[in-house]
C-alpha cells in the first residue's frame, strides 16, 4: 500500500509540474552572433568564417572597385560592392566641403551594411599630397619636394596628418605613397617620385607609410596606404606608350631582370616589411608585357618570394589594356595575382564577365577565394566591421593652423638653393625694393600642381592657403616697396642699386601621361617674363615652381641666384622663410639636373649633368 501511494505522489507531481511548464513564457533565446561579427576573435578565423557564407556572386562583389559617379547606393547594397573611389577630381556634386564628403561616403557605406552579410566597402582616394580632392584640406608639397628635404620625420608626420584628414571625411584607404625611382625627368608623373635611387625612394616612402598607417590616429580604425606602381614604371622608354598622346606614362620598360630588381623593387620589399596591406599593379609593361598581365611580378615575385600577404588592385581601366577582348583581359588579370579591380565604371559588366569565367573553369574559385580572403583581411585589419563611418570628431582638424604649419616647414626645407652669385641669398628683410614677375608668384593652383582638387589640377584661387607673393608680402619690413606684375612690366626702376628682382615662374599643372614633355621648357608666357627681367633687372633671383627639372644651361648664366621650389602645395609662405633666412636652405637634389635633353633617360649622353643628384648649396 505505501508503495502504491508514492508511486501516485510522483505521478501527481509530475502531472502538475507538466502543468506548470505549459503554463510558463516561453524562454527567449539567446541570439547567435556570427564568428565574422566577434571583434574578439582572431582575423583569420572571422574571415575564413564569412567566406564560407558568402556567394559566388557576393566574392566576385568584393573584387569590384567602381568610381563614385559610377553607382548609386542600391547596386552597393545589391551587388556586395567591395570598394569605391573618387578619383581626381571625385569631390561630392553638390558641395566640396568636408561635411559633404562625411554625407557622401557615409551613404554608400550604409548601403555596403545593408546588404546580405552587412560587408563594409573600402572607400579610397589618391591622397598623393595630403587629401588633395577636398576643399579646405592642407597641401603638402608633392614627393619631388619632399625627396628634396629627405628627413624621414617629417615625411611621416605628414603621412599622420594626411591620415587625420581623410579619416575624418570616411576615406580610410589612400592611393599612396608614389614609390616609383624616376628615370626620365620628362615623365610627367616626376614629381611623384621622392628620387631617382631606390634606396632614397624606400626611407621616405616607409616614413609617410608609418604615419599614415600608425594605429592611434583613428581607433579602431587604421588608415592604409597603397605603395605604387607596382612595377619598373618609373623606367619606361620615351615614345613606347600606346595611350593617347602619352610617351613615357604607361610604357615600357626594357632591360633585364636585374635592372629592375636592383632599381625599381627596393622600395616595394621595403614597405611590405613596413606593414604595406595594399600594392597597385602598374599600367606599364615589361619587355612586352603589360605589368597587370604579369603571373610572374604579381604572384611569383610579389605574394611568393617577397610574401606580400595583402590585397592587390589594378589602376584605373588598366586591366581593359591586357586585351581588346574584355573576357580575355579580366581572366589574365585576375589569374595573373590582380585581386581587386579598379573597373571603374561598368560594375556589372566585370562581375558578370568573371562571373562567367568562374562557371565555365577559366577562373578557379581557389583564385577567387584567395582574392577575397586578402581582401576581406584588409578590411578586417582596418576595423571597418567594427566602425565603417567617418570620424566626425576630426573633422577641425582639416586644413587647421597645426597642419599648414608642418607643411609650411615642408616647404621650406625642400627648396633647393643651385646657385648663388655675391651671396644675393637670404635677402635683408629690409630690402628698400623688390620686384616680383610671374604668374607663379601669386596662383595657388600653379604653385600646388597637379592632383589638386582636380585631376589635372588648375591655375588660380582653387584651393585656401598662402601664394608665394604674400608669404614675401607677410616676411619684409613696413618700409620695403614691393611692385608685382606678372608679366615683368615695372612701373619703378628694377636696376637701381637698392633693388632686388624675384622672378618665380612655373610650369602649368598636369599630371600622368599627359605632363610628359619633350622640351621641358616654362610655358611661353613665363619664358617672356624672364626675358624682360633679365634685361631691366640689376640683380635677378629667380625662383622656380616646378614637378621635375627644366632646361635652363643657356639661362643661367643671366640670373644671379637659382632656387627649385619644385611644387610646394598650399603654403607659400614657407618659401619666403627660407630666401629671407628665417629658414636655411637644407634641400638636396633628389634627381639629377641635366645639362641637356641628350642626357635623359638617366645616365644617358655625354659631359657633367648641370646639376648632380645631392647637389644643393647650403649660404
């Protein structure tokens, strides 16, 4: 009997306590967060986990690199995008200012988070001299100056200032640093380079590589830099390009294998040792072949024996050189090593094409996730799953009074005194008159170059800062009479013995294939300003504003001092620093100065060059 009675006591609790669990909420369950989206967890297991997830369609997404007037933010969202670029001149419609920027790359990243597995893109622009598309943005002067001034600090505190400024508008990856060792000063893309021997390109290009990648500047984010073009592109032989009207810019580059590994792979082992995530293939070719079509450069050389373990990217439309048969040209490309491509315009039209090459075995899915898993480590390296949007609260920081006055010791430490007859140089504040000719004294565009705002940059007012003429202005005494025409018509006397005469005279902007020159000669216009001044001038300092070394044997001899101010960007008056000596002159030639056209490409010719590589005079 009492076993009975407990065998219906634990029945009648297990009926009531069944009771009470149907009785009772339902427990709410605990949400699963996808590997990938664990900040915790290491890179590699985040990225293998979301590989695994993606699609064929949403893998090839990540490879696609399209240029912002070429999308909207639905075919971000809808077709996985993995990267977007201004290109020169890529500043919002409606307004170039930085609140319009953050609005702009902001939208197409919500767009990018929208999608399936919430991706971020990588927005990037060539921020070559500082954020050089945005209005407002310090100037810095470009490489050529800085190659000049060679001191490694600076240059990587003006990769740190470059990074704050596009950071704050939402642009994390920057085309730069140029690392190309220019043979041939009529390339139009000289003053890209910092110098014509590898080992000088490799220093400065790891210092603005530090700076720019340095992780305190933006946490969590990191800002990552693109070492360029990958390779042999500052070697190519005059009249070998075959786009439009360029000679030099995206040619060929001849020789053995040897020449290019002792003089145009240096700076590229040496920022990959630096912490380089991104390297961008060259336009040119290499006796015969186009650099983009290269397995050998691209993977044998550049992932394999260097172990480069980053991502890389073609340049603008280059892939479509390969081959006048699209299909062709994408699947050697991608095969070759290219992981992300610059389109820039037709997304679908390369995602459908490699799409196509995937699913008929031309292009391996092996080869497609090894282009994403770099990718995606990139992304995830830069902390872009963690915070995709820009950092508004760097936003004071563009173009602020700190950042133009590093670039105004930039300048003033590149400029490069050549000659200095009756130590004319530094000039007496007290000078009782000075006449100032050239166009170049007073435009902010000349003095600024190309990848300015635009792609070609511009002459005039383009950008906020101090031209040459007032940083002259702002350095004399109350009492000196300064009369400035840009075409050297004065109105007082330029041969009295207390005056001095400052011509500054500059090439007009232009960048890439369409600076190449044959002449390297000052425009027409500057050339007649000189000659007037050299005939009514007593004393004639002339200051030129130029990318690269010009032709001047037979003009030397009729002016008394000779300063290369190269392109010095928005800070004009760094330049007045050092001619009335509140600065020494520190700056050395990164390039040789040749005597005549017979001596370029480097090494070429007979006799002393004008000026040797290192030359610089120190009053």
């Amino acid at each position: 009997m009492r076993l009975q009675y407990l065998l219906c006591l634990v029945m009648l609790v297990g009926v009531f306590g069944a009771c009470g669990t149907l009785n009772a909420p339902p427990a709410t369950p605990t949400p699963v967060i996808p590997l990938y989206r664990n900040p915790a967890a290491p890179i590699a297991e985040r990225v293998e986990d979301l590989l695994q997830r993606m699609t064929l369609a949403e893998k090839i997404g990540q490879m696609t690199l399209i240029e912002k007037n070429s999308i909207t933010a639905d075919q971000v969202r809808e077709l996985a995008i993995g990267g977007v670029l201004s290109g020169g001149g890529g500043y919002p419609d409606d307004e170039n200012s930085p609140m319009a920027w953050v609005e702009m790359v902001n939208a197409l990243q919500q767009a990018a988070l929208n999608s399936r597995l919430g991706i971020p893109i990588i927005y990037g622009a060539d921020g070559v001299h500082g954020h050089n598309n945005l209005y407002g943005a310090v100037i810095f002067p470009h490489n050529i100056g800085l190659g000049a001034a060679n001191d490694p600090a600076l240059v990587e505190q003006i990769g740190r200032v470059t990074a704050r400024e596009m950071a704050a508008t939402g642009v994390f990856w920057n085309y730069a640093p140029g690392v190309m060792v220019v043979q041939d000063v009529r390339w139009g893309r000289t003053y890209e380079s910092y110098a014509e021997r590898p080992e000088h390109v490799a220093s400065l290009a790891v210092a603005f590589l530090r700076g720019l990648q340095a992780p305190d500047i933006a946490a969590p984010n990191r800002i990552i830099g693109t070492p360029k073009h990958y390779v042999g592109d500052g070697g190519t032989t005059w009249g070998t390009s075959t786009t439009a009207n360029y000679q030099l810019d995206q040619g060929e580059t001849f020789g053995d294998e040897t020449t290019i590994r002792t003089v145009h792979l240096p700076p590229y082992r040496a920022t990959i040792a630096a912490g380089a995530h991104v390297i961008m293939a060259s336009y040119s070719s290499w006796n015969g072949q186009k650099m983009h079509a290269s397995s050998y450069w691209l993977t044998n050389v550049l992932k394999e024996e260097l172990g480069f373990t980053g991502f890389i990217v073609s340049d603008w439309e280059a892939i479509d050189q390969i081959d006048p048969d699209y299909e062709r040209a994408v699947v050697t490309a991608i095969n070759a090593g290219i992981d992300m491509n610059m389109v820039p315009y037709d997304a679908v039209r390369f995602i459908e094409t490699l799409t196509r090459a995937v699913n008929t075995g031309m292009v391996s899915e092996t080869r497609i996730d090894d282009a994403v898993r770099r990718i995606l480590t990139t992304k995830f390296a830069m902390g872009l799953f963690d915070q995709p949007f820009a950092h508004t609260e760097l936003l004071g920081d563009i173009g602020s009074p700190a950042h133009r006055a590093l670039a105004r010791t930039a300048v003033a430490q590149s400029l490069v005194l050549l000659k200095n007859d009756g130590n004319l140089l530094p000039l007496p504040k007290d000078v009782a008159h000075l006449y100032i000719g050239g166009q170049a004294a007073h435009d902010l565009g000349i003095q600024a170059g190309g990848w300015t705002i635009e792609w070609q940059g511009k002459p005039g007012a383009i950008i906020p800062g101090t031209t040459i003429l007032e940083g002259i202005q702002a350095a004399v005494t109350a009492q000196t009479v300064i009369e400035y025409d840009p075409h050297g018509r004065f109105r007082g006397d330029p041969m009295a013995t207390d005056a001095v005469c400052i011509a500054v005279v500059g090439e007009l902007p232009y960048a890439e294939g369409r600076g190449d020159s044959a002449t390297l000669r000052l425009p027409p216009n500057e050339q007649r300003t000189l000659r007037r001044m050299e005939e009514s001038c007593a004393r004639l300092i002339v200051v030129l504003v130029s990318g690269r070394p010009l032709i001047i044997t037979d003009d030397l001899p009729r002016w008394d001092a000779l300063v290369a101010a190269w392109l010095p960007g928005s800070e004009g008056a760094g330049v007045a620093d050092v001619l009335f000596g509140d600065q020494p002159f520190r700056g050395r030639l990164p390039v040789t100065w040749p005597r005549s056209l017979d001596q370029l490409p480097l090494g070429s010719g007979s006799g002393e060059p004008l000026f040797p590589y290192g030359f610089g005079l120190t009053p």
